[in-house]
C-alpha cells in the first residue's frame, strides 16, 4: 500500500477515564510499603519484593493499577509484557 493510500488513524479515547486526584484521598510510603487511602473508604496496599529496590512511583502505578482493575489479573499483563 503506498502512502498517499494510507488511511489515517484515529486514535480510540478511553471512554472511561478517572480523575485519579479525586479518588485519592491520601498516600503513605512506609518503605517497604505503599498504601492509597481512596475516598471512597477503601485502601490498597502494595509491597516491594526482597531485593526490590523501594521507588514511591512504581508503588503508587502498582496500587493505582491494582485498584483500576479490582486487583485481578493486572499481574498477568505485566508478566507478558515485561518478560
């Protein structure tokens, strides 16, 4: 296919986006921990493994991941793409 017969792509929206500074009522970092206090009442807490080196911002993506998806499955999709 040449170019000039190239359609162009549309980028597809998420349809349901959420605003994570709405949801988040607080962050604790207790290495090795990460815990989110939601509004909603609820928490995630999420552990860095042994010899894991402690990072706030791939705590806060993991709780923030595993409260999206109702912490199931999201460690599958990781396992898949990070190999």
């Amino acid at each position: 296919m040449k170019s000039s017969e190239m359609q162009p792509t549309k980028q597809k929206k998420w349809e349901n986006s959420v605003d994570l500074d709405k949801e988040i009522d607080h962050v604790v970092f207790n290495d090795p921990a990460t815990i989110v206090f939601w509004k909603d009442g609820t928490k995630t807490v999420t552990k860095c493994h042994a010899g894991d080196t402690f990072n706030k911002e791939t705590g806060l993506a993991m709780c923030i991941i595993r409260k999206l998806t109702k912490n199931k499955h999201y460690n599958n999709v990781f396992e898949k793409y990070c190999q």
